[in-house]
C-alpha cells in the first residue's frame, strides 16, 4: 500500500518534469519560420513524443494512487486540479493530431503546468470518503466534467494565443490592458503556488482562534498571517502578528485563512510579475507577440471554435446530467440550485451563447478570442472561488 | 402570397434570398441576410424564406420576429446567467445553516451580512429561483426557442430537399471556398468523382454539374437539441403540479414503527437499527489524511428498517392490518424503492434525548443520599413533578434545543436535542422557592472536546451528571438538582419522494444530448463541381470546421491539374 502511494507520487513528479521539457521542445518549434506547419519538425515531433510519455506517467499515477486507495482519485482539491490538468494535456494531444499546430503545445503545456503546481498546495493525503460521496456516479460525473473542461481549456489556449497575436501593443487601450491583465492574473497564481511552496516546505504553522456561528474555532495558517480572522487571537508563540482583522462580513469557516492567503498572492504575484516588467521594460504581451508572428489567426480562431463544439456536449453530459443522476440517487434531488450546480448552469449558458453568437457575422475572430478567456475565468471561478469561498460561507461541502 | 419564379424554372415562397433549387441570389431580397454588403453569400439557412425575415406588419409578426431572433435569445440566456449568478452570493433561503443567528430570513440576511444581505433579501434573491421574474424569463427562452426553431427549420427543410446538383455560377463564386481551373479533364472528374465517393460523400449529378454531400442530418442537430430543452421545461413545469411531484421528511426512532407521511397512510416504516460506521483512525489509506482532520469520519449512515403496506385503510386500526413489503438497508446512495416512493437516508441523530432523571441533594454534602429524584419525560413534559419527600419542582422553562448566542438564551428546534431547565423547587418547609438551571449536557460536552454528531453519549450516560452542572440561580440555594441518568434514542431521519416527471426528464437529457452530438460531431459539408467551357468551377461549402472541408478538397483533387480552392473568407 505504501508502496503504491510512493510509485503514484513520483509518477506525478516526473509527469510535471516531462510536461516542463516538453514545453522548451514546443519553444524550439516557433523557431522554424520555414518549416510548413504540418510536416513538423524534429523538435515538434519530440516535444509531442514527450507530452504524450508524460501523459502515460500521470495516467500511472491515477490508475496506482486508485488501487492504493480504492475510491477515484478525484475527491479532494489536489486530486481533482491534478485531474483537471490531465484532461487538458489529453485535449491538447487529440487538438494537436487534428491540426498539427505546436504552437498550442507552448501555451497549453505551461498551463497544465500551472494546474499541477496548484493543485500540490492542497493536502495531498488520500481522503476517506463520507457517505454521500461513495458513489459511482461521484468519479464517473467528476471525470467527464474534467474532461469537458480539458477540451473547453484549448478554445481559452487558441484565444490567448489569438490575442497576443492580434492586439495592438503600440496603443494603450482597453483590449491591450485587458490582455495584460489577464496574463498578469496568471502570475497572481504562480505567485500562490510559489509563496504557498516556500512556506510549505519551512512547514510554517501559526494558529488562531476565532467565534464561528458562536463557536470558538481553530484555524491553521501555513502562510504568515498578514491579516487575522475577525477579531481572532493568535495562539502560537514566536510566529510574526497579523498586521489587521479580516472585515466582518468575511467570516466563513476560515475566511481569515484564505483572504490571507489571496493577499500573499497579490504581493508575490505582483512582485514577480514587477521585476519581468523591470526586467523586459514592455508589457508582457508585448514580449510574446513577436514570437507568434507565424500564427494563422483563422486556423487559431478555428481551432478556439472547435474545441468549444467538441467540449460543450462532454461538459454537458458530465456536469448536467451526470450531476443530477448523482445527486437524485444521494439526495432524491437532481437539483438543488447549490453555488457549485449553480455555476456549472451558468457555465453551459455562457458557452450556450458563445455557441449561439458563433451563428452570426461578427462573433469570429477576436470577439471569440475574447469568450473564450472569459468562458475559462467562469471555470475557474467555480473551481477556486466556489470552492474555496463560497461554499465556505454557505458552510457546507 | 407573393411567389418568386426563378430563371431556372423553380418558384419560391416570398421573401426567399437565394432560389431554393439553383441558388441563384433573388436581388430584391439581398438585404435579408446581409448579402448586398458583402461578396461571400451567408449560408446559415441557404437563403430560404424564413417568417421572421418576411414579414413585419401585425402585432402577432412583430411577436414572432422578437422570439425568433437568436440576438434576443442569447440576451435571455445572458440575463438568466447573470441573475443565476447574483442568486449565489448568499446562502438560498433553504441553506440557511441550522447553527445561523436566526433562520428567519427577514433578519439572518442583514444580521449576517450587513447592508448587501439586506438588498439581497429585499431583491428576493433568497429564493430566486423560484420567483416570478425568473420564472417568466426561463419561460420566455422556452417560448424563443420553439418559436425560434419553427421559424427556421421548415425553410430550411425545403430549400435542402429541394437544392439542385445545377447551380447558379453566382452561387459557386460567391462561396467561401472557390477556385476555377481552365481546362480539365473527363477522366480527372472522374478521378475526383471516386475519392469523394471514398470519403463517404453522396454524389448528385444533372448535366455534368456534380454536387457531393455529406452529414446534411447534423443540420437538424441544433432542432433536436431544442426539442431536448422543451421537453425538460415542460417536464419542471408538470413537477409543480402536486400529483406528480411529492417532497416529505420523516423522523423515526429505532423500534418505532411510523406512517411514512405524503403516503395517504398506505405504508408504514418500522426502524429497527440505525448504524453510523466510522473510519478507523489507523486505517492504513487513510491515517494521513484522519490525523490531519484531528475528527472522526463517518463512513456510513445506514437504517435497517421494514417497510409495510396498509391493509386497508379504510377500517380503524389499520396498523394492525399491515402487510409487509420487504426488508431494506437504507443507505447513502442507497435508497430504498416501493410502490413508486424512494425513502432517502438523509440524516441522523445520535443522542437524542427522550428521558432525564433528575436527583436533590443537599447542597454542600454530596456524599449525602439524594432526597427525592424524578424523571421528565421529554416527549410529554409535565409543568410540575412532585417528589416523595413532599418537595414539589416546578418546570419554569424548558428549552428542548438549548442554545446560548448573542441574543441571549434560545431553543434552536423543537427537538429534544439539547434540553435545558429552568426548574423552581419549592419545600414544604418553607413559602419561598429556589431556582436551578440544569441541563445544556451536548453545550458541556463538546466543551470536552467531544463531537457529538459523530459520538454516542450513550455510553457514558452513567457518568453523565458530572457532565452539566446545575448552576444555582440564586446564592443561597440549600440545594441542588443534579441529572442522574439520560436516556437517549437514536433517531433516522428520512426524506421522503415521488417523482413521475423524472422519466421525462430523462427523455428530454437524451434527446438534448442526441441533439448536441449531431450537430456539434458531424458537419453537413458540400462540394460542387461546375463546369465552364473546358474547365470547371470548384466551391465548397460546410457549416463549420472549414479545415476538415479543405482537407476533404485536398483528398479529393489529388493526382489531378484542379486548382486547390482559396478561403474567399472576408475580414470583418
Ligand atoms: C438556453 C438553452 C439553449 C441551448 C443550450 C441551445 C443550444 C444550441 C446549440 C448547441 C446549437 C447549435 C449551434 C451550432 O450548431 O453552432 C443551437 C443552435 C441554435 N439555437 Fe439554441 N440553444 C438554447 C436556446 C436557444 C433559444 C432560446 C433559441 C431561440 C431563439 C435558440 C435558437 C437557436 C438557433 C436559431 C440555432 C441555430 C440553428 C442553425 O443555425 O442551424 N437556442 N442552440
């Protein structure tokens, strides 16, 4: 069993170092001004040999980290963003044998990157399951909405690389902020993941006490606190004081916790994303675009288009129904208008009316582009917000 | 109604943008589908003759033309994202949470969440979706849509059947894809004839001019999966009529044998066990994640329990007429089924009490006897027990679910969960009577640490008087009543459903997902062949993934002199 468990998270580890290779691969790919696209060269050929090698080593990490604790592994957050950056390299592999296009590989891999460095900040021990989650319906639902969102993720990677391709970066307007802003988002999170990893590894613990719902209650901060929970008490000696009290109206179950945790990002992300400024003295979309000159934005634009047609009925089928089968079978509701449902209605609407503005002139192109870095902020959203936040407030889950 | 003959011998409804059978554009109809301002004609509904393009006079048109516009339609599914998604910032009227400042939304929204839960709840946002405007609004994108796909499926229908293997050259020029090839052979033709038919395309010829087709069905995706949602809003409209929709909750002892309500009295549950199992704390999976926890985790929550049937209702007695259906192991994810009623485990209670004994002693001599002792039956409490030494206790209140919060002293349910007293003794001795407060055993013992949603007092309930101290009202009280034994039941907590319209659903998901996969999976991709003098006119068509189609161009005019088609696609 403990064998199991250690085979399971080395093979996640080196499914993160081949993706990280296998991007520098794609990298080398955009050099390749005369290579034509779909005779790929050596290095493409390499980069999505390695991606699909890191694929079967995080594949073997599922199946092993499944056998060694007998329910799916996709019951808590680290186990399920893990997932969820799986399912985005096999949408990226099934996009990549279509269109022969690397340059998605370079934006797709980093994020995929990014999902399993998240996901690692998370408690990684293998969960029991309580009652109402031992069911086949739990993984067989949960597996096709990662999967749906996997694919739905590509149209956001083909947007992305539409965007920088395409916004003017020589005019400051609302299309080149709104895209720096999105790319400096992305740093907000590597921002969590580093400060979170520093401070994991020093294995930094402060504790606090705090009134919930008129119950005095532990909360264990693993970054310094920078703000306390409302009007908690610090009960650990020798750990740097808060600085100011979470505002009142952000008194979940450890919303102090996690309010602290967003500023912690804020600063860090803020401060890496400060010095590449300093350091590149442009915007950072105005660093990529110029690597991106060879890109057909119709193909992009194409291939933004395709992988919603392609995810939506997946998303569909895992997040409607399957949902609603698991839910009637444990509660006798198929549903409930809980925040999470809630979010996964509002997910297949938007990409609803995405679909819909698609049938008239005008909504190609970048306006797409657009839907699609929006359509990935709502995934996210019900990922990280909802879960975190939300759902905290409504104290249940 | 006005027709329009086209040159080509074929007669078009009113209001057709391109002739049905060749294609070619009608000019005074260009403007429909934007055609006049652009070279590439707009392919969405073949330029058939759609109602809401065509008329715009009565109040019944000017109604139909607003809900067959898909501009319109995605505004409705935008507000109802929007709406959707405001109704989830605060907790919904049933989510309020049990341990909440008050359950009265009237006050828990502002008390909880200041002057945002305050607008909040005045907005109606707290059972948002079940109000009116947003009921009206799901009704309405159900009105768009049926409307909506009439209005465009029938033309379409008929300018597909009806479309020729001849078309007009304007029609293959102005398609997207297009090329023109001087001279070319009958044998090349012939080649390009073949690899199409190898790519599963049908072939329609009609005086050398081809047309080559293929997935025209994913055409009716969008239709079927409109059909899907249809059925699915009738379906929730049909669950709000009470026949078909049944919603209750029962609570039953172990041993108890109860009536399951919203059964008209035809069936009877008898519990005969709960069993909450919990994960060992050294399970070897899971101590990881246990200790990090620092609680226990239940791993089931299960009522073994008979379910019986009624004899005949009618005659008095009924219960002892019942005739047994079968033996269930209700569970989590487990429910039981009978006669059309599914019974949910839904929740628990471990140490509900149902009787306190009660004993008096002499203040500061506690090894002393107890002077009298009496027992509250909490199902049917009394306002006064009188003792056999003559000492007589009045109940002066009771609080069943005893809770301390901001606002002072509360009972949070009518449930015997957490009982608490306020209890006058009063002494033959003497005129004047002293007050104790007793109870609040739950509040005591998770001061200890103990966690009793998980925990069964049961087993301690000898030692449980150490528990709660009685807190004397006043400071000169004699005596003391402390609790001596605590009887406590275990009590299931089903929810209880009928549910008809579930097939329907069910039906309508399919469809819908039927619907999706056909027109999202296959495209309705075509080809024409045009020829001109010695060479041909090559176009193509698809209503999308125009890679696949050059691709498919590609394939087919291999090993031949035919031009490659270029993308005509316009910027916009
Ligand atoms: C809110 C739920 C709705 C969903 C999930 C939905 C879904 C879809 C999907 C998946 C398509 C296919 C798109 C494509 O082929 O590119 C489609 C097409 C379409 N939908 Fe909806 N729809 C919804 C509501 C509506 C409403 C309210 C209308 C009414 C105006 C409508 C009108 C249309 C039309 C006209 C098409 C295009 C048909 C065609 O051009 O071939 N839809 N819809």
């Amino acid at each position: 069993m403990e064998g199991l468990t250690e085979i399971s998270s080395s093979m996640l580890f080196a499914s993160f170092i081949l993706y990280l290779v296998a991007t520098f691969f794609f990298g080398f790919t955009i050099k390749d001004k005369t290579a034509e696209r779909r005779k790929s060269s050596i290095a493409g050929s390499l980069a999505i040999t390695l991606t699909i090698i890191g694929f079967i080593t995080q594949v073997i990490y599922f199946i092993t980290r499944w056998m060694a604790s007998g329910n799916a592994p996709v019951s808590n957050m680290f186990e399920f963003v893990t997932f969820l950056g799986m399912c985005l390299v096999l949408a990226f592999i099934i996009i990549w044998f279509i269109y022969r296009l690397n340059m998605l590989g370079l934006f797709a891999l980093p994020i995929a990157i990014i999902f399993i460095a998240y996901a690692s900040v998370f408690p990684t021990e293998i969960p029991p399951l309580v009652p109402s989650l031992q069911s086949h319906w739990l993984w067989i639902h949960v597996t096709t909405v990662a999967l749906g969102s996997g694919i739905l993720f590509i149209s956001f990677v083909a947007g992305l690389i539409y965007l920088i391709h395409g916004v003017d970066q020589s005019v400051r307007d609302v299309r080149s902020i709104s895209l720096e802003i999105v790319l400096y988002i992305i740093f907000l999170i590597i921002g969590f993941v580093v400060v979170s990893s520093v401070f994991g590894a020093m294995h930094y613990n402060a504790t606090f006490e705090y009134d919930l719902n008129g119950k005095t209650t532990q909360t264990e901060y693993t970054l310094p606190a920078i703000v306390a929970p409302y009007e908690g008490t610090l009960v650990t000696d020798g750990v740097m004081k808060p600085w100011f009290d979470t505002p009142e109206w952000m008194h979940g179950a450890d919303a102090g916790r996690k309010f602290n945790s967003v500023i912690w990002s804020f600063i860090v992300g803020t401060l890496i994303y400060g010095i590449a400024r300093l350091v590149l003295r442009k915007r950072i979309g105005a660093t990529i675009q110029p690597l991106l000159k060879n890109v057909k934005p119709d193909l992009v634009d194409e291939i933004n288009y395709r992988s919603v047609a392609i995810g939506f009925p997946v998303f569909t089928l895992g997040g409607l129904i399957f949902a609603a089968i698991w839910a009637q079978e444990a509660w006798g509701r198929f549903w409930g208008w809980d925040p999470k449902e809630t979010w996964a209605l509002i997910t297949w609407f938007f990409y609803a009316a995405y679909l819909h503005l698609r049938l008239s002139r005008g909504w190609h192109g970048e306006k797409s582009a657009w839907l699609a870095v929006i359509g990935f902020g709502i995934i996210l959203f019900n990922l990280i917000v909802v879960n975190l936040v939300l759902a905290g407030l409504h104290s249940y889950a | 109604m006005k027709h329009i003959k086209c040159e080509c011998g074929h007669v078009n409804p009113e209001g057709t943008v391109l002739c049905e059978a060749c294609g070619k554009p009608i000019e005074a109809n260009q403007y429909i589908d934007g055609n006049d301002k652009k070279k590439l004609l707009n392919m969405r509904y073949e330029g058939s003759a759609r109602r809401s393009t065509t008329y715009n006079k009565t109040i019944v048109d000017k109604v139909w033309n607003f809900f067959s516009s898909v501009k319109v339609a995605v505004w409705l599914i935008v507000i109802a994202l929007i709406a959707s998604g405001i109704g989830t910032i605060f907790p919904l009227e049933q989510y309020i949470p049990a341990d909440a400042i008050s359950r009265d939304p009237a006050i828990f929204y502002e008390e909880t969440y200041g002057i945002f839960g305050k607008i909040f709840y005045q907005l109606g946002f707290h059972k948002l979706y079940s109000s009116w405007w947003y009921l009206i609004l799901i009704a309405s994108i159900g009105v768009s849509l049926v409307i909506c796909s009439i209005d465009r499926f029938v033309p379409l229908y008929r300018a597909l059947k009806r479309q020729k293997a001849k078309r007009h050259v304007t029609f293959i020029n102005r398609q997207r894809l297009y090329s023109s090839t001087e001279t070319v052979s009958n044998e090349e033709i012939q080649a390009v004839k073949e690899h199409l038919e190898k790519s599963r395309y049908r072939l329609k010829e009609e005086d050398n001019h081809i047309v080559a087709e293929k997935g025209r069905f994913s055409r009716w995706g969008p239709y079927v999966n409109h059909i899907g949602l249809i059925i699915i809003l009738i379906a929730a409209l049909i669950r709000t009529i009470p026949f078909f929709y049944m919603d209750d909750y029962v609570w039953v002892r172990e041993g108890e044998l109860r009536v399951v309500p919203g059964t008209d009295g035809e069936y009877y549950i008898q519990n005969h066990e709960f069993i909450l199992d919990t994960y060992a704390e050294d399970d070897e999976r899971f101590k990881d994640a246990i200790a990090k926890q620092g609680m226990i985790i239940p791993s089931n929550f299960q009522t073994n329990a008979t379910i019986y049937k009624a004899g005949d209702a009618e005659v008095i007695g009924a219960e002892e007429n019942l005739e047994k259906i079968g033996d269930f192991q209700i569970s989590m994810n487990q429910p039981a089924k009978f006669g059309g009623y599914t019974l949910y485990q839904q929740g628990y209670q471990l140490n509900e009490f149902s009787k306190m004994s009660f004993k008096v002693y002499e203040m500061n001599n506690s090894e002393a006897e107890a002077l009298g002792e009496f027992t509250v039956d909490l199902f049917d409490p009394k306002s006064e027990y009188e003792l056999e030494n003559g000492f007589n206790v009045e109940v002066k209140e009771y609080y069943p679910d005893y809770s301390l919060t901001e606002n002072g002293v509360t009972s949070k349910t009518n449930d015997s969960n957490n009982p608490a007293f306020i209890f006058n003794l009063y002494t033959p001795e003497n005129d004047n009577y002293e007050t104790s407060f007793v109870g609040d055993v739950i509040g005591s013992a998770e001061n200890l640490g103990i966690d009793t949603s998980v925990v069964e007092l049961k087993p301690m309930a000898d030692v449980i008087g150490t528990f709660a101290a009685t807190v004397p009202g006043s400071e000169d009280n004699q005596y003391k009543i402390l609790i001596d034994s605590i009887q406590f039941d275990r009590t299931s907590g089903l929810s209880i459903k009928k549910d008809y319209t579930l097939p329907l659903f069910v039906l309508g998901a399919i469809i819908f997902m039927i619907g999706v996969i056909q027109g999202m999976y296959w495209q309705h991709r075509r080809i024409w062949i045009h020829p001109k003098n010695n060479g041909i006119l090559l176009a193509g068509h698809t209503n999308k993934n125009w890679f696949g189609l050059k691709k498919d161009i590609e394939k087919a005019i291999e090993g031949t002199s035919i031009n490659m088609v270029e993308d005509q696609k316009e910027d916009e």
